[in-house]
C-alpha cells in the first residue's frame, strides 16, 4: 500500500491538491522488499493518456518500478483539471 501511496505523489504535485484525485485504481503485480538496514528506489513515470474537456478531467498513467521490475499494473489516476 505504501506503493501506491508513493506512485501517485507526482501526480498530486502536478495538480497541487489531493482533493484533486477523482479515482486512483492499481495492480499490484510484485513486491518492493526494502532491506532492514537500506532503502528501495521507486522509479514512477506518469503519462496524460486521456483528456476528457467537456468533463475538464484527465486520466494519467502511471509506471512504478523497482530493480528494473514493473511493480504496479494497470495504474490509473484521474484528476480534476
């Protein structure tokens, strides 16, 4: 869970506002082990790949990974623009 909490940080940067976040869905498709005396490094990439203008809403794709493995699938964020 704190995955996911971490994924979604850009996009709520982005818009400035959680209350911003309309829906946020993910898989969880491999586990982040983080070492008892260490860090894990999440790489997040967040894409627009939808816009929907009459609704004035957007829907961003998010890619979340760590040691070159895709942890989260189908992560999805819509947000009010």
């Amino acid at each position: 869970m704190l995955t996911m909490g971490l994924a979604v940080q850009p996009v709520i940067d982005w818009v400035q506002d959680s209350a911003r976040i309309l829906d946020y869905g993910v898989r969880f498709t491999k586990p982040v082990v983080v070492p008892a005396s260490g860090f894990a490094t999440l790489t997040v990439t967040a894409t627009v790949a939808q816009l929907d203008e009459e609704g004035n809403k957007a829907r961003v794709d998010l890619t979340c990974s760590f040691e070159e493995n895709n942890v989260l699938g189908k992560a999805q964020v819509w947000v009010q623009l």
